[in-house]
C-alpha cells in the first residue's frame, strides 16, 4: 500500500533485507518489485542475504538472490552464509569475488568471524577482518576487541555504517565505519545501537575507546 514510487525518487540509495521475502508470497513479490522500481529510478541498490535457517530453505535463499541480483550495486553476505547456504569454498578476498563474478554485483561487503581466541588482531598470522571488494579492489577493516554482550543487530549496525560511507562516495570510511558499528552493537545489550552523531565524530578524528575530559 505505500507510494513506493514517491518513496524511491526521494531516496539517495534503496536497501533491502533477505528477511524480508522470508516472511511469505507478497513480501517475496514486494522486495523484487522495489529493486526493479529502483533500479529503473536509477538508484543504487542494496541488499543483505540475512539468512534464517527458521524462515526458509538455502534454496529459497538463493532463488531470492538471483531474482534481484541484476539490480544490485552492493550485496552483503556473512562469509559462513556464502559458504553454506550459496556454495561458494572460497575464503575472504578470493570468496567476494567469486560472488561478485557469479551475480555480476560491482561491490561485495563480507562480514568475518572473529579470529583464533587470544590472538592480538594486529598480530602476526591474525586474519583480517571484514572486507568490501569493489571491482577487483580489497579493503579491509580493522578487527576491534571487543566483549560480546549481545549478538542481536550487530549485522544491520554493520549495513547503517557501510551504507553511510558509500553516502559520502568514501569506501575506505565505509568499510572501516561499518565494522566500527558493528562491534558497537555486539557490545551494547538489545538490538538498536545507540550510535549517535559524537560517536561518529568520534570514529572520524581517531578519538574511540579513548578517555575526554
């Protein structure tokens, strides 16, 4: 029942989520039919795999990834749900991609799990962290030690960072800022992340997890 059309001609950028369609017929029918209006619009397109093993099959998954995949300009995927539930063997750098190459999607974000327990994430022999590939280009984020406290939102943080980044044309900020957000939402009980514009000028002048008097 929304203006769709109204709602997408005044949006800089369209996000959808791979819960979405998850839910039934019309919500599949309804994410397709926005990433076509948006693309016809000539926005740029997102969208998040979000598996959930409870609400569909790996098959039903990837059907709803191929549906928009021509519309796309960024997907994002977590590594171990690119391996399990769309196939792919590869890791990191080399598995975005072979996502890229398979859905003809010009950017790839990946978000990582945490590297061996114990191990400094600037040490010797730890593994990068998350990584958004744009055309044959890597960048990776900083790994940000942190207690977990709640897993619960930690993805969407992810996107609400990586999104605000690619906003203001920045990649590197993207990148960086999208894995900054998420290890704010793991460490912050619930799942809404308070993240307000001092934590952002705070991430921008290199001032986080510092004490201001």
């Amino acid at each position: 029942d929304a203006p769709w059309e109204a709602l997408i001609a005044s949006s800089a950028r369209v996000h959808l989520s791979g819960i979405t369609p998850a839910l039934g017929p019309s919500c599949r029918a309804l994410v397709a039919h926005v990433a076509q209006l948006a693309a016809a619009a000539r926005k740029k397109v997102s969208y998040d795999l979000n598996y959930r093993a409870t609400l569909q099959t790996p098959a039903e998954a990837r059907a709803m990834l191929e549906a928009v995949a021509p519309h796309l300009e960024l997907f994002v995927v977590a590594e171990r749900d690119a391996r399990a539930v769309l196939g792919f063997s590869e890791e990191a750098e080399a598995l975005a991609a072979a996502i890229a190459s398979r859905y003809g999607v010009p950017l790839v974000a990946l978000t990582r799990g945490p590297s061996a327990p114990g191990l400094d994430p600037g040490a010797p022999g730890s593994e990068p962290g998350d990584l958004l590939w744009e055309r044959g280009v890597t960048r990776y984020a900083p790994r940000y030690p942190i207690e977990i406290v709640d897993r619960i939102g930690a993805g969407d943080s992810f996107v609400g960072g990586l999104i605000h980044g690619l906003l203001d044309g920045d990649p590197d900020l993207a990148i960086r800022l999208a894995s900054y957000a998420a290890a704010i939402a793991l460490a912050t009980p619930g799942d809404i992340n308070h993240f307000g514009p001092e934590d952002l000028a705070a991430f921008e002048t290199g001032m986080t997890a510092r004490l201001v008097r």
